[in-house]
C-alpha cells in the first residue's frame, strides 16, 4: 500500500493513496475541507475560551483522524479528543498518527458512531459530527452525549436535498419541506438547525446557533447546548416557516409549527410556496464571530486569508433578517440590466434600512426592506 504525508494546520498525517475523494478510498481524507477544518478549529478555540475549562472532544467521523488530531494539537485547554471511525484500516492509521504528532491526550476508537455517543452520556463538551452525507441519524445520539453547555458542530453535504432540489430526501430525513429558491442555501442551514432544536427538545434540551455557513459542497453548523424544559420550550417558538413567491419573489415568515399559511401572494396574486418547519432564529452570533476574528492572528491557518473573508462576511451579515434577495434574480423579474450591488446597498442604508451582503451568495443583499420597495430603489439607480 502506497502512503503519502500530508501537512496541514500544525501537524502532519499519513494516508493511503486514493484516485479520487470519495466515501470507498480505503482511508477517508478530504483536502477540499481544509478551510472547513481550519474554521473549526477556530470555531472551537472561540468556545473553549468562552468555557474557561478544559473541554472534552469527540470527533465521530474520524477517516484519517486530521480533524481530531488538529483539535489536540492546535487548541489550548484540551483535556481529552476521541477519535472515532467504523473502518478498522482507518482505526490503524488513525492510531499511527497519534504518534506521528506526540499526542498523548487523544484515544482511537472503532465503533459505530451512534452506539459510541449513547454509551458516553453527557461526557463531551464538544461533539463534532462530519459524516459522509447527511447528519440527520446521529443528532439524537449527540444530544444524549453532549453536557449542558456544550457545543454540537455538524456538516451536511446533502444539500441536494435540504436546498431542495429532491423534496421527498428532505422530508424523510428532516421531516421538513424544503424551498427551492435563490436563497435555497440559507433554507437548508436553517431546516437543518431547525431539525437539531427538535431533535435535542425531546431530552429538554436547546441549541443555539453561534455560526452558520455555506461553502463549496456542504452547509455547517456550530451550535451551543442548553437545559431546562422551559428554555427548550421558550427555544422552540424560534421554529417557523417561510412563504415564497416565485413570480413577483415576494417572501414572509409565519413562526409556529403549525401557523396558518397563505396560498396566495398579497403582491401579485401568484401562488406561494412554503418551506419548514426550519429555525427562524439567529444563524450567526456577532459577539462570538468577534470572538474568532480576533482569535485568528494567533493561530496557524493555511486558508487564514479566505477565513478572514468569510467571518468579516459573517460578521456584516449576522444582524439580518431571515433570509436575502439575489439581485440579479429581481432584475430578471423586472426585465432590467442589474445595477452596481454597492449603489444599491448605498441607498437602502440611506433610506433607513439594513443592507448588507451575505457569504450565501455574490449578488444576494440582506436587507429589511420590502420587496416592493428594493424594486423601486432599484429602477431608481437604473434612472
């Protein structure tokens, strides 16, 4: 078996070597996910230090073990990283590079992810669940796993299905309709954080989302656990759904879970669409996006510069509404040339609005500002 070193972060792995990225490599390592794992451990350090205590880890998904060797090695005031993977060969590599690095705080684990996390009840304070596909059937195992105040970081790269363009997989897994529409990415993030509240309600327990985002081939979350029944309950009526009109792109939100939905738009009297249960809440904390922006000089990143761009993105963004509008998709609908996104950005602002860009998308603009009026602002410039 050919092997190769990889360096990435502070530390250095071996891995077989693999034709292509894909679940049946002998040992699962995936480069393309480096700036996701250059996040995390950002994302992680930012939630250790708000903690103030060494936290425990457990990397479910462990392929080559990059993501929870770099944890142990790169974060301060780790006390212990499970690494976890059902593929023995992965186990043996996984174990190898423990001590390729000099890691004497991290343990290599075969077994099925979801009967490791039941078997460790509240013993982590960080669960990282980064599966080949969707998350969906080992949320319920994290929230047995993880301690009050601890910290849940999920991918899914499902996205085929909880952006929408396969509504039965989405229904099935999610037990959510999803909402094909240009801003189907931001659906996705919150049907999935959406689906983790419900799933974690059914031990009283809440999550709340601290940082969101959509990149390349999959969405991630990173999300804070809570206890208590009536915080669960009081987390709970963050759940909601969203209306959307596909002729004139008018949208609203209706929370609730099962809120009366209207099947006719108010603006042009097309048919709406309707997308949820999904998390009407915050995706991204201000506060704690300005935890990692200041973290960032201080650590090794590979990727820091694209990082950077992504948080500063985050950060302008987080005090949005719920979802955004794609410029040039209104300019279709009003058979126009899209105008400069910066002018139009300037005048909602100065007209007393929120505007901002989103991370989602180039051409999307978050704002509070109706439909109809943005359409106006913008036939405005277009003068």
């Amino acid at each position: 078996m050919e092997i190769i070193t990889i360096n990435e972060g502070q530390v250095k792995i071996d891995i077989p070597v693999f034709n292509k990225v894909s679940s049946k490599a002998p040992v699962f390592y995936n480069p393309v996910m480096e700036f996701n794992r250059d996040i995390s451990v950002l994302a992680l350090q930012a939630y250790r230090n708000k903690q103030r205590e060494d936290i425990r880890i457990c990397d479910a998904f462990g392929g080559s073990g990059i993501r929870g060797i770099r944890y142990a090695a790169e974060l301060n005031g780790v006390m212990n990283v499970v690494i976890n993977d059902l593929n023995p060969l992965a186990v043996q590599f996984i174990q190898s590079n423990i001590l390729k690095n000099g890691l004497s705080n991290v343990e290599a684990c075969k077994k099925d992810a979801n009967i490791l996390l039941h078997s460790c009840r509240g013993k982590f304070h960080v669960v990282d669940i980064d599966p080949f596909g969707t998350p969906s059937p080992y949320i319920e195992s994290a929230a047995v796993s993880l301690k009050a105040g601890g910290m849940l970081c999920v991918t899914a790269t499902d996205t085929s299905a909880l952006c929408g363009t396969y509504k039965e997989p989405c229904i099935r897994k999610y037990g959510a309709m999803p909402l094909k529409s240009e801003y189907c990415h931001e659906v996705g993030l919150r049907i999935l954080a959406g689906f983790i509240s419900r799933t974690f309600a059914k031990y009283k327990k809440y999550t709340t989302p601290l940082f969101s985002h959509s990149s390349e081939h999959y969405l991630r979350l990173y999300l804070e656990v809570g206890k208590g029944a009536g915080k669960t309950d009081k987390s709970l009526k963050n759940l909601g759904f969203i209306v959307h009109c596909p002729h004139c792109l008018y949208r609203e939100v209706r929370p609730g879970i099962t809120p009366q939905l209207p099947s006719e738009c108010p603006e042009c009297g097309g048919s709406l669409k309707a997308g949820g249960p999904l998390w009407l809440g915050d995706l991204l904390d201000t506060d704690y996006i300005g935890d990692m922006l200041n973290l960032l000089p201080k650590l090794t990143l590979n990727s820091d510069k694209k990082v950077i761009k992504l948080l500063e993105r985050c950060y302008e963004e987080s005090q949005g509404p719920v979802t955004f509008y794609d410029l040039h998709k209104i300019c279709k609908v009003l058979k126009i040339s899209a105008p400069p996104l910066n002018d139009v950005l300037e005048k909602l602002s100065s007209e007393g609005y929120f505007a901002s860009r989103t991370h989602i998308k180039p051409t999307g603009i978050k704002t509070n500002a109706p439909i109809d009026e943005l359409k106006k602002i913008i036939l405005l410039i277009k003068q």
